[in-house]
C-alpha cells in the first residue's frame, strides 16, 4: 500500500513539472489544491472564482492554500451581471443549455479570462481527478462490480469543456491527471483504493488523498465534494432566475418552444439559457440524425447514454 501512494505522489508531483504552466485554477478542493502542493515555480499564479451575490465555500480554502504554498493568489469577485454575461459567452462556446454544465463552466470562463488579462499563457486545472480516482459521490454509493462498470463507461465518453474554453480565450490547458502516464495508471488501479473508509467515513479518490495528506491540511484533504456551482457561488444563479422570470411568462414561452421547437424545458433557469443559445445556433433537433433522441430536448444521443449534454436531463 505504501509503495502505491508513494507512487501515485510522485507521478503527480512529475506530471505538474512537466507541464509547467504559469498559472493555476484553484478552488482550493482536493484536485486543485494537491496540484497546487506541487508547483516548485512559486510565481505561479493562483486564480479564484466567486460569485459576489451568493453564498460560496471555496475561497476560504483557496486563500488557505495560496498561504501554505506561498502562491500569489488573484480573487475574482463576479457579481450576477458578470455571471449572466459568462453564462452567454459560455453557451457560445460550448454550444448547450445544460443548466448544470453552465454554471460549472462560468466558473472556468471567469477564471481563464482573468488569467489571460494577467499576462499568463497557460492555466493547470484538476480536470480528469474525479472521473479516474472516483471523486463524485454517487460512486460512494456502488458496489465494487459496479463502479468498476461505471468507471469504465465514463471513461469512455468524459469530456471537459475547459479544453473548448481554454481554446476559445487564447490560453493553453495544463491537465496534469490527464496525462497519460497518470491516466493509464490510474486506470489501472484496484477500484478499492478509490472509495475506501477513512474514520468512519466513506470517502472518493481515497489513494489521492492519502499520497497528499501530509502535504496539506485535513480540512484540504479530507474535505468533501463540492461541484463547482457550489463552491463558487454560481448556483445562486437557480433562485435569481426564478425570481427574475414571472410564471405567465414562463408558461407561455415554454409552450410555444413544446409546440414549435419540440423543446421541453424544465425550469425558468432552462428557459433563460435556451433563449441565449437560440440567439446562435440552431434547434437542438436539426444537428445530428439518430435513432435515439433526447425525450426532452430531441438532440441526438448514442444508444447508451444515461444522460443528455446539451439540455441536461437525466437520467434518460
């Protein structure tokens, strides 16, 4: 066991020395923060996302980090007119009205763009940790045979919008997990050294947190995840929405998107999305011919997906 978590800790610590970026996306969750732990250039730059108007968790742990590894670290403080703004640079980009993928994506906007204002050519950020070491919680819930089985299926569909961000801003990507040393080991690792108790408590990507649980504090290491709406705040967006769109108004403009788009949307927040990717693409319908079909949205989906990317309905 000892020699697998010095192994992991090394090919961790190797990957971020290979790909060298000059700036960080830190939320100061386990994946950015373990990243950041291994950063020897001390001039690397830290950037942190917050939402101004809603309630977040991350820039505690971020500032706790930055301190820890002597990092400069820039605060993005966006109020809900810079989230409305990223959210429609965002659709533009990725080319959904995914609510979920949205707000989890503002965050990735906001911070490449700050980054790129600074005068950074490249950003590191956690992608691939959660979908290699299962981090999200409902793999906490699997059987062994089953997360075995899931992992094996995410990995063969997991995308990462921060790559089509990343390229639309002008600022190169650094994903250190996903290199491929690291992702073919990973891969390869017994599913029990990812979900594992800990204290009496059942914990994601365990092997990554004990590689790194003297590098940074327990409440780094140990602490639980949070997506990114969450963390930063931007999931305030849900409620502002709701409030912002009157009922009749909801009631109308979604019957007539039934009727004439064949586009079911669920929520007031769907709605303001959909309007926005409208302004500039196509119904959702019209892009790909397949025999399998959102029931909701009708955007082409392969047989076997359990989930639609374009409007976010799930499961399907």
């Amino acid at each position: 066991m000892q020699e697998i978590i010095s192994k992991i800790r090394t090919m961790v610590n190797n990957s971020v020395q290979r790909h060298g970026s000059d700036s960080i996306a830190l939320s100061g969750g386990l994946d950015s923060s373990i990243l950041a732990s291994c950063a020897e250039n001390k001039t690397i730059h830290a950037f942190t996302m917050v939402a101004k108007d809603f309630f977040s968790t991350d820039l505690v742990n971020a500032q706790l980090v930055a301190k820890i590894k002597d990092l400069q670290l820039d605060i993005i403080s966006a109020n809900v007119g810079d989230l409305l703004s990223a959210a429609e640079e965002t659709i533009k980009i990725l080319r959904v009205f995914n609510p979920i993928e949205i707000r989890n994506n503002i965050v990735v906007y906001l911070t490449m763009n700050a980054a790129k204002r600074s005068g950074c050519d490249s950003i590191m950020t956690g992608d691939g940790a959660d979908e290699l070491f299962a981090g999200y919680n409902f793999f906490k819930k699997m059987s062994q045979t089953e997360l075995e089985k899931d992992l094996e299926r995410i990995w063969s569909i997991m995308h990462f919008p921060s790559k089509s961000i990343a390229n639309a801003i002008g600022i190169s990507l650094h994903t250190p997990f996903l290199d491929p040393i690291v992702l073919e080991y990973a891969k390869n690792m017994p599913s029990d050294l990812k979900i594992r108790d800990e204290k009496g408590k059942r914990y994601g990507k365990w092997i990554l947190r004990k590689a790194f649980e003297n590098d940074l504090p327990g409440s780094i290491i140990w602490r639980d995840k949070f997506a990114m709406q969450d963390g930063s705040g931007t999931s305030g967006l849900t409620s502002f929405l709701e409030n912002l769109i009157p009922d009749i108004l909801f009631v109308q403009k979604s019957q007539h998107y039934i009727e004439h788009e064949n586009v079911k949307l669920e929520s007031k927040e769907s709605l303001y999305y959909y309007e926005l990717y409208r302004k500039y693409f196509p119904v959702p319908s019209s892009l790909y011919n397949s025999d399998t079909k959102c029931p909701n949205c009708n955007y082409a989906l392969s047989a076997d997906s359990h989930f639609c990317r374009m409007c976010g309905s799930y499961p399907i």
